[in-house]
C-alpha cells in the first residue's frame, strides 16, 4: 500500500473529515480529495465519496464501469455498472483524477474484450472489491454504446464468452 501515499496531498479541513467520520461511523484513511462547485469529491482505498446538496454517495471502485477525467472543461464522468451516468465539476482536482484512475484500474483483475459485429463491443470483467478483509470479486460485463445485452444473438455470445473465460480460470 505504500504507493498510494503518492495522492496525499493537502489534508481535507477538518468539517470535511467530521462530515466523512459521521457518515463512515469511523475516521476516514484520505487519498485524495477535491472540491467540486457544490461539495467535494474524496478517494479513499475501497471508494470515492461525492459530497452535495443532498448529501453523501458512495461510489465503490469496483462498481466504476467506466471514466475519464476532462481537464479542459474540469468534470470527471464515470458510469457504474447499472449504467447510469454521473458527472462532477471539480474546481480544484489537484491530484484526484490520478487517483480514481489507479483505483478503478487496481479491481480490475481480467477484463476481455468480446466483438459483436458491425463495430459493436462489450467487455468482460472480473472486478474485486478492495474493502479490506474481503475477497468478493464479480463477473461484469460492460457493454459499448448501442449494445443491447438483452439482444438474443448478444446475450447468446457473451454467455459463450463469459463461459470460456470462467473455464479459462478454472471456475466454470
């Protein structure tokens, strides 16, 4: 774990850290944090945490289908894997896009990418959670725009797929 101080960083103000320890029930271990136009944005080892009006959400690494961190217009965009979009403004990123990238990168254990035709994708991951004291790990797949995984011919390929890979690892 000895990488992940590289993110420290300035330590959040201390409203911020009372905030995160009234919703954790504990003190938070901080890796990076920014300010966003309505609250802030924080990494910590098994998720990010955003922080508006309405309150805190927690955002699991592992459960980050996909991101990318726009520094000319400063918003990060991620989608989980139910598929919903979500966007921050971050007015001050200082070192937190580096850190979302390296932690939803890190719950990638395999992933594969599956041709369906006609330039259409989707992706087959094995994802870990990185809670400590856990060995949950999950089989997702990650369509591309205009994939529909209930598509018959689709779902029949990704099943095949799927199968191969879980035979690969031994697990079918």
């Amino acid at each position: 774990m000895g990488g992940m101080a590289l993110f420290s960083g300035p330590r959040p103000d201390r409203d911020l850290l009372d905030s995160l320890t009234a919703q954790l029930g504990r003190r938070p271990r901080v890796l990076a944090w920014a300010a966003t136009d309505d609250g802030y944005v924080v990494g910590l080892a098994d998720r990010m945490l955003v922080r508006d009006a309405s309150g805190w959400q927690a955002y699991p690494w592992h459960r980050i289908a996909t991101g990318k961190w726009d520094g000319g217009s400063s918003l990060l965009v991620w989608v989980d894997t139910d598929g919903c979009e979500h966007t921050v403004a971050l007015s001050a990123p200082a070192l937190f896009p580096d850190l979302f990238n390296e932690r939803v990168s890190a719950s990638v254990v395999f992933a594969r990418r599956v041709d369906l035709g006609d330039g259409r994708h989707a992706t087959i991951a094995l994802r870990r959670n990185l809670a400590g004291g856990t060995d949950e790990a999950d089989w997702q797949v990650t369509p591309s725009p205009g994939v529909d995984l209930d598509e018959p011919a689709v779902s029949a390929r990704i099943d095949q797929e799927l199968a191969a890979v879980q035979s690969d690892f031994g697990i079918a």
